[in-house]
C-alpha cells in the first residue's frame, strides 16, 4: 500500500477522523487482497478482525482511503466497483476478469494520448485514470488456453 498505518492516520486526522479499529481493519483487509475487492467484500474480510464493523464503516473509509490515495477504484469482474492498494509511484490496476487477481502496472506512457487529447479538446490534462482487464496467468494456464497466437487467419 502506497501510505503507512502512520500516513494514513495523519490523513485521516486531517480530516478530522480517528484511524478507529473499524477503520484500520479496513485498511487492512484491502492491503492483504491479492484481488479486488468490492465494498461487501471488505466488510466479510474485515469483519473477521473486528466483527462490530458496520457496512457504512466501510463505505467512508474506502472514501477516505480513495482520496489519500492509498487506494484505487477499479471495475471488478463483474463489473461493479471494487478496491485495490495502490502503489506508492503512478500506476495503473490489470484485473483479471475471471479471478478478480489484481496486479500493479507502472510503465505507463500516455503521453500520447495526453497530448492528443488535449490537442482536440483545449482542455489542460492534469489526471487520467486507466483500467485494464485480461486473463492472468494461472487462469490462462487452469484453462489451457493458447495464446494470443494461437488465432488462425481467417
Ligand atoms: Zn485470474
Ligand atoms: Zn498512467
């Protein structure tokens, strides 16, 4: 995870709220994901560190947790909304749309498309957000599928 339990303590407090047990249990439930985790996910997770979390405990925290940057809003593989750590420097989330693994990918060069954008529209690019999606490895594997070669012309 991008913060330590310190930085997003002080993140919090400047808000004017206490990293509470609910809350860090929160933090933690998201940081130990190797996948993507949706709203209710966290709160099963969390739940079996501090069993009195409520849902809406883990709604304002993934909130808090999104604006401090810690962590990111992906499209799970069902396509509802999900969280996943971010990492300290720019990157982007690949979510396997048939496990739901996410992993972290940093080489991102989007200056092109920036520019481009920014080209057609007049508009100042300050952010962009990227979501890709794909079929890990061990899935790739589990269903022996070939690949991406593996198309014949036709
Ligand atoms: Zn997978
Ligand atoms: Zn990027």
């Amino acid at each position: 995870m991008a913060l330590d339990a310190d930085s997003i303590a002080r993140s919090f407090a400047e808000r004017g709220l206490r990293l509470t047990r609910q809350r860090r249990a929160v933090v933690d439930a998201v940081a130990a994901a190797g996948a993507s985790l949706s709203a209710l996910q966290v709160f099963d997770a969390a739940r079996e560190r501090c069993p009195e979390l409520g849902l809406t405990t883990v709604y304002r925290t993934l909130e808090v947790l999104s604006e401090i940057g810690a962590v990111r809003r992906v499209h799970g593989p069902d396509h509802c909304e999900a969280f996943v750590p971010a990492g300290a420097v720019h990157g982007h989330t690949v979510v396997c749309s048939s496990c739901g693994r996410a992993t972290e990918f940093t080489q991102c060069d989007m200056h092109a498309v920036v520019d481009a954008a920014a080209r057609q529209t007049g508009y100042e690019i300050t952010e962009h957000f990227l979501q890709l999606s794909g079929i890990c490895a061990a899935c790739n594997a589990a269903a022996g599928a070939p690949g991406p070669s593996g198309k014949g012309a036709g």
